[in-house]
C-alpha cells in the first residue's frame, strides 16, 4: 500500500476533527475549540502535503474533500441534529460514488 494513503488518512481525520471545532470556536472567541481549529488544519495540511509526494494533486484532493465532506456531514447529523433531506443524501451517495470510482476504476490513482 502506498504511505500516501495513510497520511491522506490522517490529513482527513485532521481536517474532519477542526471543522468539526469551528462551531464551538464561536467565531474564535473561545480559545480551545479556535486551538483545535489551528491545531487541526496545521495537521491536515502538512500530512496533505505529505500526500503529495507519491499521489497526484488532483486524486489527493478529490479523495481528502469527497471523504472530508461525507464525514462532517455525518458529524453534523449525528451530534449536531442537522437534518439530511433526500437531496443532501444523494448529493452525499453521489460523493462517495466518486470517491469508489477514483479508487476503483483510476489509473492515476495509483501513481
């Protein structure tokens, strides 16, 4: 398995646990959860430019925002009581066909 893989892992969970914060941060007026946002998009983009190294730009950042987006969206449903109507859910499914498709089907994927 390509090392690329793992750093794009940990570049998501990174990106997914300071958005996450960006609520609680109240417009970074509340110093623990605006850390958390600081601290947690410095992580992301130093593993995302670690990604880079052995994955295409392009499928990098396909993959980190396809996954990234699935996940807060998840986050926001289940522990923020944000509703998904239809529409989101397909948008939602759409991603992560996309996402599978990239993975599955790219050459470039596996660079």
């Amino acid at each position: 398995m390509n090392i690329g893989y793992l750093y794009l892992s940990v570049a998501i969970a990174a990106e997914v646990v300071a958005t996450s914060a960006l609520k609680a941060s109240d417009g970074f007026t509340k110093l623990v959860p605006s850390l958390i946002v600081g601290l947690g998009y410095a992580t992301a983009f130093y593993f995302l430019s670690l990604v880079l190294r052995t994955v295409p730009v392009g499928v990098a950042y396909a993959i980190w925002s396809g996954v990234g987006i699935v996940l807060i969206a998840a986050i926001g449903w289940l522990f923020m009581k944000q509703t998904l109507d239809a529409g989101a859910l397909a948008g939602i499914g759409l991603i992560v066909a996309g996402v599978a498709v990239i993975q599955l089907f790219s050459k470039s994927a596996a660079h």
